[in-house]
C-alpha cells in the first residue's frame, strides 16, 4: 500500500474544508439587528442566520430579510403578514385575513396594529409587518413588496450582542459591515428559533 506524502495528508481535509465553507457560505448568510422593529420576536444587536428559498415558497408567519421598497441597498427584516390573494384589513387593531382576525402571539400589545383600508395582495407581493407595531416601518406604510425583494428566511438567532450600534436606519445588516468585536453576549439567546 502506498503512503500519502505529509503535504497531501494536511492539503487534502484543508481544500475540503475551505470548498465546504465556500458552499455553505453561498447558502446562508449572516445579519445584524439593528433596530426595535421586530420585538420581542428580535433584539437589537441579535445576529441571524438567513437562508433563501429553493423549494418553497414564503408562507404568512415567517420573518424574512428583504430589500426596502425605499431604498433598494438598504435591508430590513419583517414578518409576512398577507401572501398573494390574501384579503387584509384590520379591525379594532387587529389584522384579519379574509375578514377572520388572525392570530399574533408574536406581538408585543395585542390591537396595536393601526388602521389598514381593506386591500387585496396581487400576485408576487407580500404584506409586511413588524412585530413590534408602535415601532415599525413596514407595508403600512409603503404597501406590499414584491417577492424579488424577499433574500430569504430567517432560521434562527445565532448570537446575541448589545454592543450593535443602534443609530443605523435599516432593520437588518450585513455582519461583514460590523468589524467591531463583540464585548457581551446574551446567552439566553444563542441558538434561538424564532416563530
């Protein structure tokens, strides 16, 4: 039997591991919080694991990151609240699909929702909404995004840091852009799935 030299014994687990970490990196990506936008549900300073969608499609309850309507290079992060065909007013602050209020533990003040005129969701475009309602820029505002906006769904909270600087104006950001290091984390919030 023939020996691998010690060169290829190191090279060989090293370029898997760098094609591996390549692969995955093209897969999922990585964004801050910024903003109040999003609580309970997300913290300022959490840092979430994004993956786009390949064989699914977006339902009503995920929380995405998505291009702002605005501004195209700006990022935010919301739940959809209305999928295509969707029917969706409010009533005494409270969201209904098809004239039937939904459900929102998510929320953090049940009937805070605000007015929204009776409207249907064309096709391709979603209605989208912050969890924390008193604070949120959202499709309120600016009505339904189209699903090219949408970059994907988020997986969950890897970690946490209070450290994040909270003076920007999108509700969702690169990591790569945070070059600062992370002084503390919240612990309670490594890992967390988010619904």
């Amino acid at each position: 039997m023939r020996q691998k030299s010690l060169l290829r014994v190191i090279a060989e687990p090293l370029l898997i591991a760098v094609a591996l970490a390549i692969g995955v990196r093209a897969a999922v990506s990585i964004y801050s919080i910024p903003s109040a936008s999003m609580m309970p549900s997300l913290q300022a300073g959490d840092h979430i694991l994004v993956m786009p969608y390949r064989w699914d499609e977006p339902q009503r309850g995920d929380v995405v990151v998505f291009r702002s309507p605005l501004d195209s290079s700006q990022l935010m992060v919301k739940r959809i609240i209305a999928v295509p065909g969707d029917l969706i007013d409010t009533r005494a602050g409270h969201v209904r699909i098809g004239e039937r209020t939904i459900s929102e533990p998510y929320l953090l003040r049940q009937a805070a929702t605000g007015a929204i005129s009776p409207q249907i969701i064309p096709q391709s475009a979603f209605f989208m909404m912050g969890d924390n309602r008193e604070d949120s820029l959202d499709s309120r505002k600016w009505g339904a995004i189209k699903s090219d906006q949408v970059i994907g769904r988020l997986q969950m909270v890897l970690w946490s840091s209070p450290s994040i600087d909270d003076q920007r104006t999108a509700n969702a950001a690169s990591v790569s852009r945070d070059k600062r290091a992370v002084t503390t984390l919240r612990v309670s919030r490594i890992f967390k799935c988010v619904e």
